[in-house]
C-alpha cells in the first residue's frame, strides 16, 4: 500500500469486515430454516429469491440515478437493520414459524447479495484498475475476517442464547459497518483516483441519473458485461449444485433447529479460517502476477477437479472437502479478481449493470439450476452422474474467465492511453 492509500484502505477492510460478520452470523439461521421446511422445497425458495431480485431492479435503479452515494449506502444499510429487528420479533414471539421461515430464507438471499454487490460497487468506484489488483486481495480478507468472527459468534450463542437472538447482534454488526461506510466517504478524497473512465465528468459520489432500467441494457449490449454475467451464471450453476448436497447431508444429521444452526456455522467457520489465510498471503501477489482473468480462471479449475473427484468417490467427506475448497477459492481469489474486472467500466455501468450482475443473473442461475438439479434427480441421476456432466460445463467457464483477462488489460491499456 502507499501512503495516501492507507486510511481509505483501512475503513474499506472495516467496512467489509463488519459487513460479513453480520452476514455470518444470520447465514446459519438461514440455511436451518432452509431445510426446516424440506430440501425438496428449495427450488421453490430459490425461485422466490429470483423473482425479488427482479422486482427490486427498477427501485434499485430509481435510487442509484437519484440519491448521492453518500446517502444511498448508509440509507440501503439502515433499511436492512429495520428487517432484522422484525424479524427478531416474529421469532421471539413465535409468529407464523412456518411462513417467517420462508420469507427469512428468501429475505437475506437477497440481502447478502445485494450488501455485497453494493459494497463492491463502491470498492470499483474508489479505487483504479491498479490499485485493485494490489488492494482487493487485502480488502476481501476484511471480508474474511468478519466470516470468520460471524460464525464464531453463531457457534457459541446458537444453543445458549437461541437462533433469534443472533439477530439482534447481526444488526448490531451492520450498524458498524454503515460508520465504516460513512468514514469511507470522508477518507476517500486522498486516494486521487478521480480520473473519469467514462464519459461522464460528474464527482464519484454524485447521484449516476438515467433510466431505472439501464443496468439491463447495459449488460445486454455489451460483450464485455455480459461475459462476466455469464461467469455469475456458471459459478451458480457449479455452487447450487453443491449446496443441495450440503443441506440433504445436514438435514439427516438432526432435527434440531439450534443444533443444525451450530453445524452450518463450524462449516462456515473452517471455510473462513482457510480463505482469510490465502487472503492475506496470496490473494494480491496472484493477481498482480497473473491478472485478473487467470485469477478468476481458478476457480472454474478447482470446480472441475471437485466434480471429477466427486464422481470417482460420491462420499461424504468428498462433498464436504470440496465445498470448503471452492468457496476458500472464490473467496480467497476469484471473487477479489472478479470484482477487479469492473474497475475498467463506467460509474454507471459499477451499479447499475452491476446490480443486475450480482444479483439477479446470480439468483437467476440459482432458481434455474436448483430445479435443474431436482429435474436431474427426478429423472433416477445419481450424484457421480451429475457431478461427471459439470466437468466440461467448468471447463468452458474456466475459458470465459481467461477471455475477460485478455479483455480486462485491453481495456485497461485503452484507459492509460487516453490519458
């Protein structure tokens, strides 16, 4: 890091790292509930998942074109706190369980894809394509850091506190991350990364204006933008697949709510310990050396070796080794390269496209691979037949990921050109 990069530097790895913890410790609630209802059920909350991601697009898009960063960030964080604190109460008071279960389950679907995307949003509009590469290894391992004490947190509150109680603390955890935001913005102006990179010649934190709709159009006409939605698609395709396994595992292991809480949350907990640590060590000097595309190739390759192992040994301790391995890889590495690769679009484009990227393209993929997967099932495939048909699925994501590094430094030489 340089000089005038370090308080910028820090309040993003705090940001990311309060952010994530508030995720982590509602995560395990979440997959409970998720299986409190039937693994066969899952489809169909994957389904609702996608059809309110699409249905937030034009509020999303109305806000983003309006409202200041300054306000936007802070606003969408606090309306997020106020869900929990319902949500708090229709547990606590034993509400309509069943339904409060659902409409949880599909709630923070949506809230940690959409928190996520937007703190990576601000992350590509801070910072240039260079700085990312160094940094972005160093602001994920915030991330890391928080999935780290989120499911620690879970683990040793779950049984004596209760499932419910854990929210009161994820809100808690949020609220700091919206005074990281906000020290964010004041920090800012030292990293002197205002060069515009579109044609828009507005300060970074001004309202993006233009149409609801415009993230939409955006990825469809550019290649570019839709290469990377393609690389979201496949990585929920791949992930969706895995997941289900996880929760038929976890759902014949115990009918305790808490008990099945505290299992999500030691997964959670191991596959944090292994990401932070090639965080902090490998993340920055891998993308550095090798770009962002290489980078973000990885994963497809740690995919195709899972599912290949997967099929030879349809075991237990296979699917459980593989899904640590693959979300340390994306966390750790293609995740951080990935959001690299919008560093070289316009201010518009970081949200608006990026939006629809993150989190309706994502949550899409997943409702359509879950019924996949159900179909698949329904049709007498077992899980090695399944798991050899997604080889070559992740061997052409792992060329798509090579192919936006090539287009990525292109479009970073184009920018250094101009000016």
């Amino acid at each position: 890091m340089r000089p005038e990069e370090v308080r910028a530097l820090l309040w993003s790895f705090a940001y990311f790292f309060f952010l994530l913890a508030a995720y982590y410790v509602l995560r395990p609630v979440r997959d409970e509930m998720g299986i409190a209802g039937g693994v066969k059920n899952l489809p169909w909350l994957f389904t609702a998942t996608f059809i309110v991601m699409l249905a937030v697009v034009p509020v999303f898009g109305a806000m983003v074109a309006r409202i200041p960063r300054r306000r936007f960030i802070p606003l969408v964080y606090h309306f997020f706190v106020a869900n929990i604190l319902i949500f708090w109460l229709l547990l606590t008071f034993k509400f309509a369980m069943a339904d409060t279960a659902k409409v949880f389950f599909v709630w923070i679907s949506v809230f940690n894809l959409f928190a996520v995307s937007v703190f990576w949003s601000f992350m590509s509009d801070l910072y240039a394509s260079e700085q990312g590469k160094r940094l972005f290894g160093f602001i994920a391992a915030g991330g890391s850091a928080g999935a780290l004490l989120g499911p620690a947190i879970a683990v040793w509150l779950a049984e004596p506190v209760g499932r419910a109680n854990l929210l009161l603390i994820a809100a808690l955890l949020l609220e700091f991350a919206v005074l990281c935001a906000m020290r964010l913005e004041s920090a800012a102006d030292a990293l002197k990364t205002n060069t515009p990179i579109s044609n828009t010649t507005a300060p970074r934190e001004a309202a993006l204006g233009g149409s609801w709709i415009a993230g939409l159009i955006m990825v469809a006409r550019s290649p570019y933008l839709a290469g990377i939605a393609l690389w979201v698609a496949l990585l929920s395709l791949a992930g969706t697949f895995l997941y289900f396994q996880q929760a038929s595992i976890v759902s014949a292991l115990t009918d305790d709510p808490n008990k099945r809480t505290a299992i999500f949350a030691q997964i959670d907990l191991a596959v944090s310990l292994l990401t932070i640590t090639v965080q902090f060590l490998a993340t920055g000097k891998l993308i550095r050396r090798f770009g962002a595309g290489p980078a973000a190739a990885f994963l497809p390759l740690v995919f195709a070796a899972g599912f290949l192992m997967l099929a030879l040994t349809p075991m237990l301790w296979v699917v459980i080794a593989f899904q640590a391995t693959q979300r340390a890889a994306n966390f750790a590495i293609s995740n951080p390269a990935r959001e690299v690769l919008f560093t070289v679009v316009g201010r518009e484009e970081k949200y608006k496209a990026k939006y629809v990227i993150d989190n309706v393209v994502f949550r899409g993929g997943d409702a359509a691979s879950g019924w996949l997967f159900h179909a698949l099932r329904g049709l007498g495939m077992e899980l090695n037949a399944i798991a050899l048909a997604a080889v070559p699925v992740a061997l052409g994501w792992f060329a798509l990921a090579l192919a936006l590094g090539r287009s990525h430094e292109k479009r970073t030489t184009d920018i250094s050109k101009s000016h």
